[in-house]
C-alpha cells in the first residue's frame, strides 16, 4: 500500500473496502482516519440491500467532498528552520540545497480531487491505442449552432452511439431550408439533352399507371347485380336458407398508392468532375457530379408526373452535429412547376455529408404520408463524413442504424451510389436495405428510372 502513487491511492481504498469487505491492515495503519470515513459512507448508504442509485450519488457526493478536504489539509507547507549561524545570504550553500530538496519531498504537489474521478476519461497516450489512423481518425471539434434565418425550422433527432451501444438523445439539430432560385435553364437544357430518352421514360411509366376504374364483385350494395351471386343466392335459399347478401358490384377508382422522397448528397464531395467517357463520346467532359445527379432529378420528375406518385426532393448538408442543412427542393403537396424547376437549377455542393440525420429527417417527413409504398432514395457519391463524427466507424454505424429504424416504420430505404472503390464498406452500411453502384456516373440519369421502376413493381 504505501508503494502505491499518491493519486491511486484512493482507488485503492475505495477497492478494499467496498469490493473486499474492508481495508487490509496497511491501510488502517497508514490511513485511519480516511479508512474510518469511507467505511462509515459505505455502510450508511450502499450496504443496505434497499440502497437506490440515489443513495449511491450520494455516497459519490461524500467521498468527492472526503477527498477534497484531504487534499486541501495536505497542501500546508512544512516549515525547516534553518541552524542559527546561517546567513540569510547564503543561499547557495549546500546545507541550503540539501534543505530545499527536503522540503519538496515532504510537500505534496496539489492536485484537485476532481482529477481523480476524471482519470477514467483521461485521453492520455498511456490508455489504450487507438485503432483508427490517417483519414479514419476525424477532428471531433465542436462547431456553433448557426442562427437560424427567417422561415427556417429546426428539429432534433437522436445519433446512435457506438460506444455506447445507445442513441444520444437530442444529439444532431436539423435545419429545414428552402433552396435558392436558380436558373430555370439547367432544367430545360437537361430535357433537351434527353429529350429521346425521356420520351421512352414518360412512355414506359406510363404503362405502370392503372386503369381509371375496375370492378369489384360480391359487395353488399352496388350499381349492378353480380349474375353469379345471385344465382348462388336463389340455390342457397333453397336449400338451407342461409344465402349471402353480397349479389352487388361496383366499380371503384384504383390509383398507385406509392409516395417516395429522393434525399440529395449536396457535400462537397459532389463537386468532383467527370471526364468524357469512352463508350459515351457525346457527354461533355469536365461535368461535376452534382449536376449528373441533378439531371437525373430532372429525368425522374418527368417520369413521376407520368405516373402521377407522390414524391419529395430534397438535399442535405452539415458543419457538424447542430448543423444539418436539410433543403427542400419539392415536397410532396407541391407541384412540378417553374419555380421547382428554378430550385432544381439552384442545388449546388457545400460542407459534409451527416447522413444519419438527414435520412431520420426525411423518414419522418415520409412517414406522415398516407400510402401502401414509401420508399426513401438515397443518391450519395460515396461514405458518410462530418467533422465531428469522431471516426468513420461511428458515421457508419449511426447510418445503418437510422437505415434500419426506416425500414422498421415501414419505410423501403434505397441507395444509390458510385464509389466502386469502398463496395465492402458499402456492403456493410446498406446491405441490409439494398444498394447499387454505377460505376458510370454519366449513366445515372437514364439508369435511375429503371431502378425506382423495378422498386415499385
């Protein structure tokens, strides 16, 4: 016990008596007075089998308070009383030094008793190693909450904690904004561009819209008689008297009960360009990703008018966990107008990529629509990133967490990406909701289309 460190010796009393049924003779012997305390706490609040977490806050209380009167009584300094026939010059005397070096060795260094109790936190390269290195390991720096502007609203959502197994209640904010107008033009150069494949698109979905009306038999009232029914109805009379009044039809309006939300990586990321591909020499080389990306909106909106689904765009950004940019693009009471059309043109690249907090966001937006089919759309370029995440593990996890808690809302959650290089991390993150990767980002615009077709049929 007494070669025990000054600073592990409370650890070390608090051990003896609360899990080996009392301190060893040592430590009476070495500290009777702070061995009498600890175990007058110990048996007034935690040894009785009814002690509660409050009684063990309090015993918490107690001991912090032990500790710091301890430490504060041992910060008064020893005095040493220099022999009578020394001179106050004399200060470089050997006698001196020895003195000097006396009077340290007795004196403690003051340390605050708060320490102790943080050394579980304690970020010191003695402690285990950590396993991320290079761009694994993320600055986990704090960014201010921005002020939110005029017509902005701000929601918080819940971060699946990795570590500690549970979610951190509260932990990201959401800022729901509107998009800034753009240039109507990039949409109309876009259907110009495409306007033979947005044909066959329009043509193809189309033929997925159900007819008007059909007809429903065996219903209790209706415009007509059901031939067979009433047959049945005479025979069953007949026979035993106990006929079925269900000798109607009726024809009934049927539409697609299907409402989807596209969700936007608007990162930084998206900002890359693209060169000429080999077997498309007709696309313009030095395109960035976002615009491939926007220009498959555009493809897709056409297609869903056709359809007539209800759907939502929408795109996302961060700068840390209290801010999530969530911009709508289109919701789903609006319709596909010129001033969609301007936002469309206006989604440009910005910031991070939080996308655990962004698909929780639009999964309660999607969740308050009333249809059989909701599907989430994820188009992202590549793996989740934010500054303060911590490491990438932890974005990965809290994203698979939040794909996971759509699915169990009745959410169908998809992605869509085209980073090849990472297809294992890929796996692992959306494997359990379904993904695809193009490795030709040129092709999105026509490839997606078929994808939400495929989905919904």
């Amino acid at each position: 016990m007494m070669e025990l460190p000054a600073a592990l010796v409370p650890f070390e009393l608090l051990f003896q008596i609360t899990m080996l049924g009392g301190a060893r003779l040592d430590a009476r012997q070495a500290y009777p007075q702070v061995v009498s305390e600890l175990e007058t706490i110990v048996s007034e609040t935690l040894s009785n089998e009814a002690a509660t977490v409050a009684d063990t806050l309090i015993a918490t209380i107690r001991v912090y308070d032990l500790f710091k009167s301890v430490i504060a009584a041992d910060d008064s300094v020893q005095q040493v009383e220099a022999p009578e026939d020394q001179t106050e010059g004399n200060d470089d005397s050997p006698l001196t030094e020895r003195m000097k070096q006396q009077q340290s060795q007795q004196m403690p260094q003051r340390r605050d008793a708060r320490e102790l109790f943080n050394a579980w936190n304690d970020p010191s390269p003695e402690g285990d190693p950590d396993e991320l290195t290079g761009a694994e390991a993320w600055s986990e720096a704090e960014t201010p909450e921005h002020t939110l502007a005029e017509g902005e609203v701000a929601y918080n959502y819940d971060e699946w904690d990795r570590e500690l197994t549970d979610h951190r209640l509260g932990w990201c904010r959401v800022i729901e904004k509107r998009v800034k107008h753009g240039d109507r033009s990039f949409v109309e150069q876009t259907k110009e561009r495409h306007k033979g494949v947005i044909s066959s698109i329009r043509h193809q979905f189309q033929l997925m819209k159900p007819e008007n009306l059909t007809r429903v038999a065996n219903e209790v009232d209706g415009e007509e008689f059901d031939l067979n029914a009433v047959i049945d109805y005479v025979i069953d009379r007949r026979a035993d008297g106990q006929q079925s009044d269900r000798i109607y039809t009726k024809r009934l309006r049927r539409r697609r009960d299907v409402a989807v939300s596209f969700l936007l990586d608007q990162s930084s990321s998206t900002a890359r360009t693209i060169g000429r591909h080999p077997l498309q020499p007709y696309t313009r080389p030095g395109r960035r990703i976002i615009e491939i990306e926007k220009e498959g909106l555009v493809l897709m909106s056409e297609a869903l008018e056709a359809v007539g689904d209800v759907y939502s765009i929408n795109g996302f950004t961060s700068e840390g966990r209290r801010n999530v940019k969530f911009y709508v693009v289109k919701d789903f009471n609006e319709k596909y107008n010129d001033e969609i059309k301007q936002r469309i043109g206006g989604i440009n690249y910005q910031n991070n990529t939080r996308l655990g907090a962004a698909i929780r966001h639009a999964s309660a937006k999607l969740a308050k629509q009333d249809a059989r089919t909701r599907l989430l759309i994820v188009l992202s370029d590549g793996r989740p990133y934010d500054h303060d995440y911590g490491d990438a593990r932890y974005a990965r996890e809290d994203t698979r967490e939040a794909l996971r808690q759509a699915k169990n809302e009745g959410i169908t959650p998809f992605c869509i990406t085209i980073d090849r290089e990472s297809e294992a991390e890929l796996k692992d993150l959306y494997g359990e909701v379904g993904y695809t990767i193009i490795d030709d980002v040129l092709s999105l615009p026509e490839r997606l289309p078929g994808i939400y077709r495929r989905l919904t049929t």
